[in-house]
C-alpha cells in the first residue's frame, strides 16, 4: 500500500470509530499512534486529522488498488468488531464500505470468520502457583519475555490477506499471559474475565488490533511499527500485572478496576519499548525460527483447513 491509500483508509477508519458520535479515548491513543509513523500533508497534524469530519467518499476513491480496499475494509471491521461491541452507525457504514471498495465475498466472509471464531477462543492455560518470590519472579520474566517475543514476530508477520489473524493472535496471547501471570499467584481467571481485565486497559481493542493490521503495510516503517507495538504493549501488560498479583493476594477478577493499574501503564510501555531494543536479536531469531510454520498457518487459515481458533492455539505452542 502506498503512504497516501495508507492515510486514506486511516482516514476511513477514523470515521468508523466516529459512527455512534464519539471517537472513544482508546480509539484516539490508537489512531495517533498509528499516524505518528506517516507521511502526513503539510497542513495536517495528527489531532485535526483525529478531529476532522471525514469525507468517505473521497478517501475511498485514493485507494486505486483492490488489495488496498481489502485491508481498509478488514481494519475497519476490526474497528468496528473487535470489542465485541458494533453499533448501528458502525454497521451501517461497514456495509457501505464493502459495497462501495467492491470487496469480494470471499474476502469478506474469510475476515468475518476469523471474527466470530475469535469470540469462543480460550488458550489453555495449566501453571501450577510458586510460593518462593524468587522463583516466581523468575519463571514470570521468562514467559513475559516469551510471550513478547513470539508477539513481536505476530506483530511483524504483514501476510497480505490475512495479517489481521496475526493481531488477533497477539490479543490472544496477551490474554493467556494475564492467566499465567494471575495463576502462578494461584488465582483462576476465566477468559472472558482477562479479555474484560486487558480491554479495560486499552489493549486488545478494535482500534488496536484494525491499526496494528493496516500500518503493517506502511513500506519501511509498517513491520517494524507491529513488531514494536506487540512486543511493548505484551510486555508492559506482564509487568503490569505482575506488580499487580503481588500486591494484590486477595485478587476478585469480578471487583477488577482497571484504573488503579493505568497510572502504571506509561511507565511499564516505555519500559516495554527498552526491553524490546535489548531483546531484538532474539526476536529477530525467533522470527527465522518460525517464519516457515506461521507461513503454513496462515496459508492453512485462508484456505479454510484450519479455525482461528486453531491458529492460535498452534501460534501459541511457538
């Protein structure tokens, strides 16, 4: 995708996420940090590109190439469905938007799928609780590192088509490592509970995960941008609720409030982005490790040979 049908479909996913009205503070954080790795015109900045009113059709005629219309429809159907929650005016602008980008059926069945699939997924989680604070801590900083690892190469993995499944995935491994984390302190946390825990957070939401998929397009910038993102937002997550776990020992996902973790949140996403700096060669060799196996799946999930469900859990086991 070129960096003008790159800001075209941003622009088109910033009106999705205006649809209902509002652009909702996690959609805003975002969307600018997606912008901020583009080109933009010389009389627009990222907040009134953020607060413009959209012109829909003249963004959907910037994008020249149907591969472009694909992945602007499929990041505009994350936006509007990842969270679980589409509103009316989101979904009356989405078919709009598929009738209009002239989006194949196939491509449009395949991405809704991959979506309803993802509802039902719960990736095993079976840690048996440490007592000894060290060697908790230890087998803690070893999954985090781990899981941000294997989310970065997700996150980097731009698989014209069906990179959405990759972000998905990520989302799904944040979720496991919020389950891990909270059972080596011998709590059970149930998969809707660590999506609700991680989406009250700002990750795993639909501007997340419909930005992640677009920007990977970006030339130059878009892998290393979903690399990055994965890993740091995987990591900070970690050691968010790490330091959570251990200060809260009578923990009730049920009484969960997100907002006594978010004064954390800055701090652990810069220490995330430090972390991956210093990881990068074993992200990188975890990439070649595993660039032949993800290949298979993604090729095996376009097909129909395998669920997103199914993906996951194999991505997972890498």
């Amino acid at each position: 995708m070129t960096n003008e049908e790159i800001l075209a479909s941003l622009r088109l996913l910033v009106a999705v996420a205006k649809a209902d009205g509002q652009l909702h503070p996690d959609e805003r954080k975002a969307l600018r940090a997606a912008l901020a790795g583009v080109d933009l015109p010389e009389s627009t900045n990222v907040e009134s590109l953020l607060d413009e009113d959209v012109d829909v059709d003249a963004q959907i005629a910037l994008l020249g190439d149907q591969n472009a219309k694909n992945e602007a429809y499929k990041s505009a159907y994350s936006m509007a469905y990842a969270d679980g929650k589409c509103s009316s005016e989101e979904q009356q602008l989405l078919e709009s938007l598929r009738t209009r980008l002239v989006v194949p059926d196939a491509e449009a069945t395949m991405v809704g799928r991959v979506f309803e699939e993802t509802k039902d997924i719960v990736l095993p989680s079976n840690i048996k609780p440490i007592a000894d604070p060290e060697a908790r801590a230890r087998e803690i900083r070893e999954d985090i590192l781990r899981y941000s690892a294997l989310s970065a190469v997700l996150g980097a993995f731009p698989v014209p088509g069906l990179a959405i499944a990759s972000d998905l995935a990520v989302v799904g491994l944040q979720v496991k490592l919020i389950r891990d984390i909270g059972q080596y302190f011998g709590h059970t946390i149930d998969a809707r509970a660590a999506r609700s825990m991680l989406y009250g957070l700002g990750f795993g939401t639909g501007a997340r995960v419909a930005i992640s998929n677009l920007v990977k397009f970006v030339p130059g910038y878009g892998s290393l941008f979903g690399a990055t993102t994965a890993f740091g937002t995987t990591f900070a997550l970690g050691k968010m609720f790490q330091k959570f776990f251990n200060s809260n020992r009578d923990f009730d996902a049920a009484e969960f409030d997100a907002g006594a973790l978010k004064g954390d949140l800055k701090e652990a996403e810069a220490e995330g982005k430090k972390a991956y700096k210093d990881n990068k060669g074993a992200v990188d060799k975890k990439a070649e490790e595993t660039k032949g196996k993800l290949d298979e799946l993604n090729a095996a999930l376009k097909a129909g040979d395998i669920t997103q469900a199914e993906f996951e859990e194999k991505a997972a086991e890498l």
